[in-house]
C-alpha cells in the first residue's frame, strides 16, 4: 500500500493511550540526566517524598513523537518544532488519552500543524501544536495508528475558477467531493 501526502486533511484525527510507570522515569532519567526526586515513583515509595511524584513534562510530550511518527505523516516524519502547555500534572499510573487532530495542510512543502491533546478522563493535562513535514511525496508504508478522517464535504464557491489559482483550488476540493459554483470573468476582462 502506498500513502500519499495529499490524502491527509484538515479534521483528519489520530488517538491512542498511554501510561506512564517508574521504569519509563528510569529510562527518562538516563537519556535526560534529570534525577529529580520529585519525579522519581521510587523515592515516594521509599519515602523520600511525602507527596506523589509527577511524570516530567518532557516525558509526557514523548508519545507525541509516536503521532508524528506513526500517523501524522507517518513513516517519512520531520517535526519542525512544537509548542506546549502544562495544564495539569500527571501522576504515574493514570492513563492518557492522546489525540491530535490536523490543523491545516500546507501541499507545496508537505507540512502538517497538529494541535494535540493529552486527557486524564475528561480533564486536559496537556495541550500542544506541532509543525510536522513529510520528507516525500509517497511512501510504502500505512499509518500504524488509525486515522479518523472527520471533514465532510461542503460547498464552495471558487472565484477566477479558470485562473491558476482559482483552478488549482477547484480541482483540490472537486477531489473531496465538494459541491463547487466555479466564476470566471471570461477573457473580455482580462487585460
């Protein structure tokens, strides 16, 4: 199966869940150097804390590399740069819900925005955008994670519809089954 950078759209969504445990802290700790103890399950079981430690933030943006990497765009993923906020803190052991959902579609350099969201029950505990661009056109492999596509067609009116642009932007939405009303001045007004 080949996939194509041109089938994503805007609305298309992707989601999954994860957790996070006191062996995800360990390898954390050892590719970040962050040995927090406010962060370590192990020094609150030991004690050490009198509080429960949080996931660092910096753990928990990492299955955002899993939605680029494996969906948005997948296989030939760059991610130009992200954007975050912490809303709540997330405790080990509570389960995630991580959705992201395309933003918009920039076709000439293959770039998808992203916003995502990380949700404990219905509570967001984190918030993110990402700029993620396809390397290629194509590639051989489908997306690992499922893919909702929640654009519907609508309706359009497409203006200096015989023009490049016009047309271009006729023919794109025509592809998604958009009912179109293409207007064109017709050669007596072009100078």
């Amino acid at each position: 199966m080949t996939t194509l950078f041109n089938s994503f759209a805007v609305g298309d969504v992707t989601t999954f869940e994860h957790s996070f445990d006191s062996e995800d802290f360990v390898a954390f700790s050892r590719l970040s150097g962050d040995t927090n103890p406010s962060h370590d399950p192990k020094a609150y079981a030991q004690g050490v804390l009198s509080f429960p430690p949080t996931v660092p933030l910096h753990l928990t943006l990492m299955p955002l590399s899993r939605m680029a990497g494996l969906a948005f765009p997948g296989e030939p993923s760059l991610c130009l740069g992200t954007d975050v906020r912490a809303v709540l803190p997330v405790y080990y052991g509570e389960t995630l819900c991580y959705s992201a959902r395309i933003q918009s579609v920039n076709s000439t350099h293959r770039v998808l925005t992203l916003r995502v969201l990380a949700l404990r029950n219905t509570e967001v505990v984190l918030e993110a955008g990402m700029r993620v661009q396809a390397t290629a056109d194509e590639w051989s492999t489908a997306p690992a994670l499922p893919i909702f596509h929640t654009a519907k067609p609508g309706r359009a009116v497409v203006t200096g519809a015989s023009g490049a642009i016009g047309s271009a932007i006729a023919l794109a939405l025509a592809s998604r089954k958009w009912a179109l009303l293409l207007q064109d001045r017709g050669d007596s007004h072009r100078r």
